[in-house]
C-alpha cells in the first residue's frame, strides 16, 4: 500500500493544558514521518469549512466556537503525518471522539474531558478516512508548507501582494 497523509490539529484546549509535547510524543510513537506543521488562528469560515458535515448537529455553534478557541486560546497546531495506513494509525493512538469512550490509553482518553456544560473537550483532531484526510489537508496547507506532497499540485501565477522578512 502507498503511503498515505492526515491531518492532526492539537485543538485550544491541547494548547491551553501545555499537551504540544505529550501529543507529539505518542504521535512520533507511530513511526509515522511529520511531513507539515504550523500554528493557526483559526477564522470561523476556515471553522465551518472544517465541519460543513456536522453543520445539522445541534451541538455545530459550539463546536464552530471551541475550534476557534472561544473557550481556551484562539490557535491551533495544525500537523500533517505521512506513512503507511496513517489515518488508521492516527485515529487508534488519538482514540474515540469521546474522551469518555475514549481507552484510557489514548490521548483523548489521558487528557480529554467533558465539561459540566457538555463540551467535549478531546484535545485533538485527527482524519477519519484518507478521503477525508485529503480534504482536510487541502484546507488547511498550501502545498509548499508540507515537506512531502503525495496530492497532485499546479502552479500559477498570482498578482497578490506578499509579505517578505526585512
């Protein structure tokens, strides 16, 4: 099998609880190579793009304003893992969406909570399917912010103004 892409995003409260390094850390634990990283102030169009599927559950505005981190610190580290069966090794080490499902073992299950108001607060994102994976890296890098590209890419010309260091 090729090597696939996903996603992980370190969400508000991950940052918030100082969970970079033990995240990163049972990530690393998966052999699977760190191929883009960066650190994002999430915009409420970049939010609903994000969660357009889960735009019907009645539980979406609070979930629109977590990610952008109303409740915790307004940034998410966005990461993107590459390897063989990926999003399978992702999603078995990040463990179920509630943390109280969630193996005591895994990230969500170690650090994620529920709060008395009923937000999950599990800590992290990762790609539920490679489909997926592909559309959610595509969302948040460009291609030249990745390492390794396995998406196909084109180039063009653009008149936008840019910003350089001094």
């Amino acid at each position: 099998m090729a090597d696939e892409q996903t996603l992980v995003l370190i969400k508000p409260d991950g940052l918030a609880k100082a969970l970079v390094g033990n995240v990163i850390t049972e990530l690393s634990d998966t052999g699977l190579e760190l191929v883009g990283s960066k650190v994002v102030n999430v915009s409420k169009e970049l939010a609903e793009e994000h969660y357009q599927h889960l735009k019907e559950e009645k539980f979406y505005d609070e979930l629109i304003q977590y990610i952008m981190g109303e409740f915790h610190v307004k940034r998410v580290l966005a990461l993107v893992y590459q390897g063989k069966d990926s999003v399978k090794s992702v999603r078995k080490v990040v463990g179920s969406t509630n943390p109280e499902e969630a193996h005591p073992t895994s990230i969500r299950g170690r650090y994620g909570r529920i709060t008395t108001k009923g937000v999950f607060e599990n800590v992290v994102h990762a790609s539920e399917s490679v489909k997926e994976a592909e559309r959610e890296i595509k969302l948040w890098f460009r291609p030249y912010e990745l390492m390794k590209t396995i998406f196909p890419i084109e180039t063009k010309k653009t008149t936008r103004e840019e910003v350089f260091w001094k």
